[in-house]
C-alpha cells in the first residue's frame, strides 16, 4: 500500500543507520508492513515520493560500510531498519551532520524536519526550482508553503533548533558545491535535488532538456564534488520504482544487484533491467549508473533508493506549525 510522509521519515532515518554497503539499490516493495500499528490521521492525500528515501538516508551516515553490496528481501530489511534505527536515534552519542539537497521539496522538507528533531545537524541546500516551475506552470500547492526563511524560523521556534538555508543550483554552481562540502563536512548528503514530475519531465523539448541536465548533471556534479573536497560524505538519492515500468516486472523486484547468466554461460553481476516510461524516469536510470561507476572507480559510498508512492500532507514535525506545512 502507499505509505505516509511519517513513515517515510522514519524509513529514511533507519536507513543511514542500518545500511552497510557502498552501493546499494533497493525497492522496498514490502514496505506496508512497517510501522501499521501506528495511528495515522491525515485528511488529504497527497502523492510523494518520499517514504524509504528518509529511511535510506538515516541508515546511509551512521553507521560503518563494508566494500559489498548486499541483497535483501525488502521486508527483512525494512524490519531490520526499524529496530537498529529505534535505537541509534535515541542515543545522544550519534549526532550527525547531514546536507539535504533539495531540501524545500516535498520530499526534502519533512526529511530534513525529521532528522533535526532526531538531533542531527542539518543544512538544506535547493535552488527554489520547484517554487518556479509552479510560476511557470500558473499553479500553486494544495497546501500553503511558506518561503524557506519563514519555515526555517517557524522550527527554530517551535523546536529551539536551527536549520541552515543555502541557495544553490547543483547542477550548475559546482565550485559553490565543492566549498560547502568542504566547509560543512557532512557525515552524509541526501539527494533530493532533482526535477521530481515525470508529466513535466514530457511537457514539451524544453522541459525535456531541462529534466536532463538538471537532473543528470547535478548527480554527476555530486560525485564529483565529494570527491574533489575529499570529505568521505555517504550519498543518499531518491530513486523510484518507475525505473522498473508499471506493471511489467511480472514479479517480485530483488534488492541490489541481480546474479545472471549471460550467453554462453558467464555469469555476471548487474543492475535490475530498467524499463522508463519517461524523461524523469530516464534520468533516474542514468544516475543509477552514475552510482555504479563512482562507486566502483572512486570507492564513493552510495545508497541508491527505489521507492514507491507515499502520500499525506503532515508529519509529527509539519503539524506543529501551519508555517512548517
């Protein structure tokens, strides 16, 4: 079923604290049974996709890394998410510092909500292109979203924690990126900052290209910069089940890699075949070889999320404020 924008926090903080691999792909199809017995009351439903990003964040910056990609079943391991991440955020000892590109997105937002009321140091960096495309498109949110400043206050006030904005384009601003990686010196950077619609991923040829090379170039630039700033960060991105097509796997999507025989009887290690269904869901097909290729020539650490729908319009975090929605 969809999960709500609560239990995707959740699922996001257990991960960067459970995930042990240097690259990992998963798709957490089994997550419905996580967190159902928590109460949830939420009146509109909204589609994010949110939920195991948050859980793969958390996992991907707290804990060791051993140089293997691990495969698991996506309800074993989201079990397992869930006991180890309970633990590690209620000892004051694990503190960390996270970077959320991204970080005003719908996605982005409660993310880095959620881990700042967990006692993490975080710090959101987006270039409001979500904000401009609604400006462009002639639209609005269903709900009212406040400027970053007002948001970032409205916690300050109602948490006593602060939150650090900055305004920068991943994609195009590389030196800006490299410098505040350097600066910050993040335990972990979660990749949020990406056109996120696959309908306006096929809008027109503008929309098109602009889908590419926003969302292509600023993975890319991200793996440079954290190798160029020589800060050993875990990079967390929001993937999606839409790489695989709807409705055409025919069955059960494995985590990770997948063992194949190929002609002639080798066997080969490899990437789940993708199968996009548009612009969007092309880059993110991209990037997962991006991932690939950094992780296996730069030794970078990569948890790479593929998710499903998840709805809702608040989380513990957002409803203490109108100004945080």
């Amino acid at each position: 079923r969809p999960h709500t924008l609560h239990e995707s926090s959740q699922i996001i903080a257990a991960s960067w604290l459970s995930s042990r691999t240097y690259a990992f792909s998963s798709s957490f199809n089994s997550l419905s049974l996580l967190h159902k017995n928590i109460p949830i009351n939420y009146y509109t439903m909204k589609f994010f996709f949110l939920l195991a990003t948050v859980t793969s964040t958390a996992t991907a910056f707290t804990t060791g890394f051993a140089p293997s990609v691990v495969t698991k079943s996506a309800s074993a391991f989201s079990f397992t998410l869930n006991a180890e991440a309970a633990a590690a955020t209620t000892n004051g000892t694990d503190k960390k510092k996270v970077i959320i590109l991204g970080g005003d997105g719908f996605c982005g937002w409660p993310t880095s909500l959620y881990l700042s009321d967990q006692g993490h140091d975080v710090v959101i960096v987006d270039n409001l292109s979500r904000r401009n495309i609604d400006t462009e498109l002639g639209c609005d949110s269903l709900t009212p979203i406040q400027s970053p400043s007002v948001r970032v206050q409205a916690w300050k006030e109602v948490s006593g924690k602060d939150i650090k904005f900055v305004n920068l384009d991943v994609a195009k601003e590389y030196d800006l990126l490299v410098q505040l990686i350097k600066e910050e010196q993040p335990d972990s950077i979660v990749h949020f900052a990406e056109q996120r619609a696959a309908p306006y991923s096929m809008k027109n040829s503008k929309c098109k290209r602009y889908t590419v090379d926003n969302n292509v170039s600023g993975s890319n630039n991200l793996c440079c910069a954290v190798i160029d700033s020589e800060v050993d960060a875990h990079i967390v991105h929001l993937g999606t089940m839409g790489v695989y097509g709807y409705g055409t796997s025919g069955g059960e999507i494995p985590e990770g890699y997948i063992d194949v025989i190929l002609p002639g009887g080798r066997e080969q290690n490899i990437l789940h075949p993708a199968y996009p269904g548009s612009v969007y869901h092309a880059t993110k097909c991209l990037d997962a070889l991006l991932w690939q290729f950094y992780q296996k020539n730069d030794n970078l650490r990569v948890t790479d999320l593929h998710q499903g729908i998840v709805w809702g319009t608040n989380t513990p975090q957002t409803i203490r404020d109108e100004r945080l929605i």
